[in-house]
C-alpha cells in the first residue's frame, strides 16, 4: 500500500515483521561494506526498524519497505558516523553514502554486489578464526535476527554470558582484521564447509535439543532451514549446500510426530506417519535428486539419503536398513567419526541382528572421546534389550540417563528401563 491509505489495524506490525525477516540481512550486509563497521552497521538497522516502529502506524506502510529501511539505515548510519567518527576516518564513508542516497534506482553493479553482500556477512560470522560456539551465536544474532535472549535460551545459558559471547566475537572481527569478502577461489571449498557446519549444528540442536524441558527447539529448526535456503539461492549449484537443505527439511517433516500430545516422546516406529509433512519431504527428495545429479557427493548428501530411506518405508517393518548400513560405511569413509561409527553400528543391528550390532559397539564404548556421548549409551541398552541381556540393558540405560539433560529424552530413557522384565 503507498503512504496515505488507511491501514487495517495489524497491517503496520506484519510488515514490519515481514521486512525484518526478509530484508534485515541483507539490508544489514550491504551496510557493513559501506561503512566499514560491523557494530555501525548492526546500531544504524535497528535504528531504522525502530523508526518503522514509530512511523508506519501513523504514515501507512511503505510501497518498498524494503527500500524504506535501507534508505533510512543509511541516513541513521550517516548520523551515527558524524557522530563517533575522526575525519579522516569518516569522510570517504560519508560521501559513498551520501552518493548512494542520491541513487534513484540502485545500478546493476550495486544489486549484484548486494546479492553478495548476504555471501560477505555469511563467512564473516562463520570464519574459522572465532571460536564454533561463537559462530554459532553470531550467526543467528546477525543474520537471523533472533535477539541475544532468544539465542540465550535456544542454548540454555544465561543471556549475559551470551551477549559477552556476542560481544567478543564481533570485537574478534575488528582486531584481527577479519576480511568482509567472498574467499577466493583456493579457499572456497574449506571455507564453505566451516559455514555448513554452523548451519548443521543450528539445526541440531534444534532437533534434539542438548538440554530444557522440550525435546526439539522448532525455531532453530526453521531457521537453520532459512538459512540453507539462502545459501542454496546464493550459490544454487553447490552439491552439498543441497544436501544439507535436503537432510534438514526431510528431518524436520516428522516434527510434529515425534513427541505426543502431553509432550512425552513417541519412538519412530510409532511415530503417526500421517502427521509427517508430506510437502517438507517431497521438496527435501527433489533438493537431493538435484544434488545427486551435480556429481559431487559429499556426507551431507549421504546423511539426506539415509533420512529418505527411513521416510519412504510405507512401515517401519519396511525400512531397508541394508542399504542405509551401507550409506553408513560410504559417510564414515567421506567423514571418518567414532559418531557416525555408532550410527553405523545400529544400522548393522537391524539389518543383520543386535548380536552383531553390539561387536560393532564394543571397540566403541572403550573410545575416551564417547564416554559422555549420550546416544552410545542409550544404543547400547536398546541393543542389549533387544539381545535379552537385561541386567546389561539395565546399566546401559541408567548411564545414559545419568547423560541425559533433555527431560523429554530422560523420561523416555527412564521409561524403558522401568518397563525392563524383572530378571
């Protein structure tokens, strides 16, 4: 609507809503290349939203809100520079900013740069010289626009501790001169992977969320699957990007099948298959035929292979679980880890018995670097349950209840042993 119609009453604050999920990264990006200055940058876009805020319920909703909150975080960014800025260091951002506002229409050349701006921001937050869980956090600050708060209790600790986080991540940016560009070619490859794997670890804990009272946390979830698809738009023929999206979305389809009414965990093989969404899983298995038909293989496409397995089985009692041992063997061989050894183990378990499965696991309950890991525990008591050795079932579930900080996932753990025979 333009400036001067009446607005519905919810018509200002959906836009807004609107305009900070989709063009607050990017406005965001851009600016950062102009003025030189992440926190600059970050001040002068909330600026602008605040602004929105104050202005839209009055005036009516922009005809561009996009093109509003880029033009006013400009203005606010060239007050802030006049403001905290020496002049020699401000001038030449002042006036590429003052011949931006002059632009009627942006050029070709800037909406190109703008596109890869988002690019920019993205290997900034996840640049391998700060720390992952810094990553992680500056990441969904930035280009997720979840608040300090929201990030805080996504990850269960206290919001200072993660504005501090926040805070030395983009001081880390500063003083180390981390460069706010694309890598080049040489780097791409390495540098690619370490975004990815900010954008796995986002959705997994918001899959099985390591801690708190829910078993899954939907909106990491979302927004690592935001995330993936601005990466696949940004760079729409990387193979694994793809993968990655892939195995995301076809997970996130059984969201809402995975625990019950009251809360309480519900096992795979019970899950209501109708609660599935059917059109997260048939975009996740069109993303990864077009993956596959890149070339390129890479674990991410391997792990969206396996999640499709399991989701095209019309039963649980139909699942090929050959085939997914064998996907197994080829990612422990593309990604050697004692985690996907254990995955593999179980796979093998139901494929050929728990007798096998459980020779697969010794070698790994002796590994130091899986002692605390949780999920070998609890596979170990399923596959000695399943073997009828119920005195080692037993220990097996109380150390892995001892592991657990999900509740939901405690209960469940706890369920199990309770329900173990009397032997």
């Amino acid at each position: 609507m333009t400036r001067g119609q009446r607005a519905e009453p919810d018509a200002p604050r959906a836009a807004l809503e609107r305009a900070f999920r989709d063009e607050r990264a990017a406005v965001l990006a851009t600016l950062i290349r102009h003025v030189g200055d992440f926190q600059l940058a970050e001040d002068a876009v909330a600026d602008a939203f605040a602004a929105a805020v104050a202005t839209w319920p009055r005036d009516g909703v922009p005809s561009n809100p996009g093109a509003w909150i880029t033009t006013t975080a400009r203005h606010r960014a060239i007050d802030r520079l006049r403001r905290v800025r020496s002049l020699a260091d401000r001038t030449d951002r002042l006036a590429e900013l003052a011949r931006l506002n002059s632009q009627e229409h942006a050029s070709e050349e800037e909406e190109s740069m703008v596109a890869d701006d988002r690019l920019r921001l993205i290997f900034t937050c996840c640049h391998p010289a700060l720390a992952m869980p810094a990553r992680v956090a500056l990441t969904l600050r930035t280009l997720g626009g979840l608040t300090t708060t929201e990030v805080a209790r996504a990850f269960v600790v206290s919001e200072p501790t993660m504005g501090k986080r926040i805070v030395r991540a983009k001081a880390k940016i500063a003083d180390a001169h981390i460069p706010y560009r694309i890598p080049p070619d040489h780097e791409l490859g390495e540098r690619l992977q370490a975004v990815l794997q900010v954008v796995y670890l986002i959705f997994n804990e918001g899959y099985s969320a390591t801690g708190g009272e829910r078993l899954a946390r939907g909106e990491l979830c979302s927004e690592a699957i935001r995330l993936g698809r601005l990466l696949a738009t940004l760079m729409p023929d990387d193979a694994e990007i793809l993968g990655l999206l892939a195995m995301m979305l076809l997970h996130d389809s059984r969201r809402g099948a995975r625990v019950d009414g009251d809360g309480h965990y519900v096992a795979f093989d019970d899950q209501d298959r109708s609660q599935w969404d059917q059109g997260r899983i048939r975009e996740g298995q069109r993303l990864l035929e077009r993956a596959m038909r890149l070339r390129h293989p890479g674990s991410y496409q391997v792990q969206a292979a396996i999640t499709a397995l399991h989701l095209e089985a019309p039963l649980a009692s139909d699942t090929d679980w050959d085939q997914i041992a064998e996907l197994y063997s080829a990612l422990a061989h593309i990604s050697p880890s004692p985690i996907i050894d254990v995955n593999r183990a179980v796979a093998v378990a139901f494929a050929r018995g728990p007798q096998v499965g459980l020779e697969l696991l010794a070698p790994l309950l002796d590994d130091a670097r899986l002692d605390h890991y949780q999920p070998l525990h609890a596979a170990h008591a399923e596959l000695l349950r399943r073997n009828a050795d119920l005195p080692g079932a037993a220990r097996a579930y109380a150390r892995a209840i001892e592991l657990s900080a999900n509740a939901v996932e405690r209960d469940e753990l706890e369920r199990r042993l309770r329900a173990l025979p009397v032997f």
